[in-house]
C-alpha cells in the first residue's frame, strides 16, 4: 500500500504574500519547509505528498514548485490561478501545465467578502479551463454553507474533478442541527461521482483548536464514510495547521484511529488509493 498525504502545506515569508498569517497565527507565524515534517512523515509511513496552495497568489505555487523540485517525495502540487480573470488563468495555467507537479487548482474561496464569488461568470469561465485541461479543484471553506455551490458547479462542469477540503468544515462541537444542515449540503454535494472530499483539518469548530478527540471527531468521519464511501476519501495532514491542533502525530495518528473499523481495501484507499487516483499521481 502506498501512503499518500493528500493535504499538506509549504510557505515561505520571504518568497510569497500570505495574507491570512500575521502574528495572532502563534506558532504557525513562520517559514515552514518541507524538510521541517520530513522525520515526521517517515514515522508515519507516508510515502508521498501533494502540497496546497496557502496564498491566492503565483509566488506561493512558485514556492511549492521550488520545494517539490528538491524533494522526490512531493507527487503533486494544488496552485493557484487567477480565477476571477479568465484571460490571465488561461495565460498562467499555459506555464503551471509545462510542470508536471501540478495536479490541480484552489483559491481561498473563503476569504472572500462574497460568498457568491466562485459562482462569478469568469471563475465559472476559469473552472471550465480547469476541467478542459484535466486539472482538478480543491473547495475550501471554513463554513458548511459555503458547500451550497457545489452542486451548481458539478451540473455546469460534470468533468471538472472537484474535492471538498476538509469535509466542508464540519460542525464538530456543535449542535445537532448543524451537523444535520452539515449532512445535507455534503449528501447534496456528493451526488456527482466526480466530487470528493479530504479527511483533513477536522478541529473542533469552537474554542480551542487542540481540544479535539477521536471520539468527537470519528462521528462526521463515519457520515462522510456513508456518504462519500472509502473510494472517495482521502488522508490529509493540513501540516503546518495542524501545529495548532495538537501536531502531526497526533492528528494523522488520529484519523488512523477513526478509521481503523474500516476494510483493509477501505484504509487502502482513503490512505492512498483515492489520492492517486484522483490527483492522477505518478508516485515513485
């Protein structure tokens, strides 16, 4: 079996703009490589990496290209593209598709101030570009809501492969309505077999981000285990954020566990299987 961690970040203060990250980040406010993790991985067993984006800007892919150039064990880069200018991503996806590294393409959707704005004419224009060049699209929120989009999306570009980062941010530590609104915007979303979704950044929702359990967090996993099935799961470690959750050993170790009642095929597959497929790697 090969081990693939689906979700992994790089960055680099001084090569790339990360405007989400000042000091109130705390220990995460700093340059991280990927030499930094590297003892970590191997404990773990992990055998490859896909990097994603941290910045809606080309010096962060730029960056993530420089570090995957060094470093055999990155299989594949999620960039970023100016999606809200079709001419200009057309234009940058021409360069990032000469690098066999990039696999796909994210935006910080949530960071903006319109929650319509992946629904824009021009990003829609730029996820066809996306689809038409075989790249897919990481969906990130930091609210479940943000998850209405997506069917939208599918129906308007049913080859675009598309994955829900971190399960569309899921109420963990919340009510029981809001995990069951949480269940209804992914069962919606899952209804075309080309959305996926990563096992990944699953922190409380409220308080402490390291306040987390195995036991409050193995409930959503077993719905997105229902919903999505294991050929449409992935493992991802969300290093460096998950420096903030408790680190990298005791959040992969932690997904191990919520999924250790699994099949044999199913860890396979949420392990590795389905980021290979999905990404299209070519893992040495």
């Amino acid at each position: 079996m090969t081990v693939v961690d689906a979700h992994q970040h790089v960055w680099n203060l001084d090569r790339a703009r990360y405007d989400w990250l000042d000091a109130d980040a705390g220990p995460i406010f700093r340059t991280f490589e990927f030499e930094d993790v590297q003892s970590e991985r191997q404990l773990a067993g992990i055998d490859a990496t896909v990097l994603v984006q941290a910045a809606d800007n080309l010096a962060d892919t730029t960056n993530m290209q420089r570090v995957a150039a060094g470093n055999p064990d990155v299989a594949g880069i999620v960039g970023w593209l100016p999606l809200e200018d079709t001419h200009a991503a057309e234009e940058a996806l021409a360069e990032l598709s000469a690098d066999t590294h990039i696999v796909g393409i994210r935006s910080l959707i949530q960071n903006q101030p319109d929650d319509t704005w992946i629904t824009h004419a021009a990003q829609d224009a730029s996820l066809g570009l996306l689809a038409q060049a075989g790249l897919s699209f990481d969906y990130v929120t930091n609210s479940p809501e943000l998850l209405r989009h997506v069917p939208g999306i599918s129906a308007r570009h049913p080859d675009l492969r598309l994955v829900i980062d971190h399960l569309g941010k899921p109420p963990i530590g919340g009510t029981i309505e809001q995990r069951t609104r949480w269940k209804e915007l992914l069962q919606s979303a899952a209804e075309n077999p080309n959305v996926y979704a990563k096992l990944s950044g699953l922190y409380s929702c409220v308080g402490d981000m390291g306040a987390w359990t195995t036991e409050s967090v193995k409930p959503f996993v077993d719905d997105a285990v229902d919903i999505f099935g294991a050929d449409r799961l992935m493992f991802g470690s969300d290093w460096p954020i998950a420096v903030l959750a408790g680190g990298f050993q005791r959040t992969w170790m932690g997904l191990r566990a919520m999924t250790a009642d699994l099949s044999q095929r199913e860890r396979d597959a949420i392990q590795g299987g389905t980021a290979i497929d999905f990404y299209r790697l070519v893992v040495n």
